[in-house]
C-alpha cells in the first residue's frame, strides 16, 4: 500500500518541483489535475488494484491526505474501525505537502 501510495503521489511531486518561479501552482491543485481521471467523489481509485480501496481524506493548496483500506489483509486491531466502514483491515495514510510523501499505518 505505501508503493501505490508512493505512485499515486509522486507525479505531482515531481511535477511541482518541474514548475518554473515565479508561477508555481499549489501542490493540492497539481494533485488534482495530474489525477483528474483517477478521482470521484473524493474517491482515489487505484488502477489495476482491486484490493485497495481509498479516500481523499483532504485536499488543500498545501496539503493532500490519502486514506488507503486493504479490502483482504487484516490490520494488527481486528477492532480498529477503518475509514471506510470496514472493522480490522489494513489502514495507511500518505499525506503529500510541498517537502514530500509521509507515509503512516494506521492499523
């Protein structure tokens, strides 16, 4: 789940850093456009990935938070509550700011 995190996040990293001064779009924004087909209703989907289900948690100018819930691998709290609804699954955040991806799990 971090490596599908890290793939969704990094072109848009890697895009705002390719940005010419002084016009630099905001990274949210960047997120947003690069990932145009990917997201609806604050849904991330994952190409090829049926197992991982996500939500854009926040999008922001300087901030863009992922929630990612395993649909098979448990969690290490088979009681944690996932964002989703789901009871014991594997949880991750990836939160994406202007200095890089931060990776925290969360069950």
């Amino acid at each position: 789940m971090e490596s599908a995190a890290y793939d969704a996040m990094y072109p848009s990293l890697r895009k705002y850093y390719e940005q010419r001064a002084p016009a630099k779009l905001p990274i949210g924004k960047i997120f947003l456009a690069v990932n145009k087909e990917r997201i609806h209703d604050k849904v991330y989907r994952f190409q090829g990935d049926e197992f991982i289900l996500s939500a854009l948690d926040n999008v922001s100018d300087s901030l863009v938070t992922l929630i990612m819930v395993d649909t098979v691998a448990r969690g290490k709290d088979l009681s944690y509550a996932n964002y989703n609804g789901r009871i014991g699954r594997l949880q991750f955040r990836a939160e994406l700011r202007e200095k890089g991806v931060h990776y925290e799990r969360e069950n």
